[in-house]
C-alpha cells in the first residue's frame, strides 16, 4: 500500500473547516482543534513532507483505541505515517469527537462530523 503524500494528508485535514492549519518548523504542519473543551487544543502534530505526523489520542476511549489498534505512544500522540485516507480521516474524526467531550457511542454510532446531519 502507498503511503498518502504529504500534499494528500494535508487535503485530508484541510475538509474539515473546523481544523485550523498552523505552519510550524521545517515544513510541518500543526492542526488545531478551537473547539476542544479539553486543556490541549493540537489535534495533528508535525505533519512532515516526509508523510510522517501524529493525532491527539489523549482523549480517545482506550476500548477505540483497542478496537481500532492504534499504537499511541507515551505522549499520548498516534502516528499517521501509514494511514490510508479512510484510516486518517475516522482518526481525525474520532480525535475530534474525544476533545469536544462526545462519548464512546456517539463514535460508535459513525457520527460523521464532517457533514451535514439534516440529509
């Protein structure tokens, strides 16, 4: 499986209008969440030409995190190196989910952030 390039995954968190995108150093990318009612507001940290980058876990259910078999590391952060676009855009969505304090079934249910509820 190709990795997404770096342009791709940028696309990716540039369809969720409630991302803001904050260059940071060499290159990356940092996205921040506004809306999070938790302390920390990064969502994506250090998004890298490299394709290589991490999304907020700290929040995330640890019964998703195991039903999802995301590795996060100490820090709390998941890497996103080898993510397909479908993988980056539920971990993107389920970041989101677990800063603005929704619960494990409102994620479950597919919740879909991204889009309009009233289709």
């Amino acid at each position: 499986m190709n990795m997404l390039s770096f342009e791709h995954k940028k696309a990716i968190f540039r369809s969720f209008k409630q991302l803001q995108e904050k260059p940071i150093s060499n290159n990356r990318v940092n996205y921040v969440y506004p809306e999070s009612l938790q302390r920390g507001k990064i969502l994506a940290r250090e998004l890298s030409p490299s394709g290589n980058g991490y999304v907020n876990g700290k929040y995330m259910d640890s019964e998703i995190i195991k039903k999802k078999g995301y590795n996060v590391d100490p820090r709390g952060w998941i890497r996103i190196a080898h993510f397909s676009e479908e993988q980056l855009r539920e971990v993107i969505e389920i970041a989101m989910m677990s800063m603005s304090g929704k619960n494990a079934e409102m994620i479950q249910t597919g919740a879909n952030l991204n889009h309009d509820s009233n289709k």
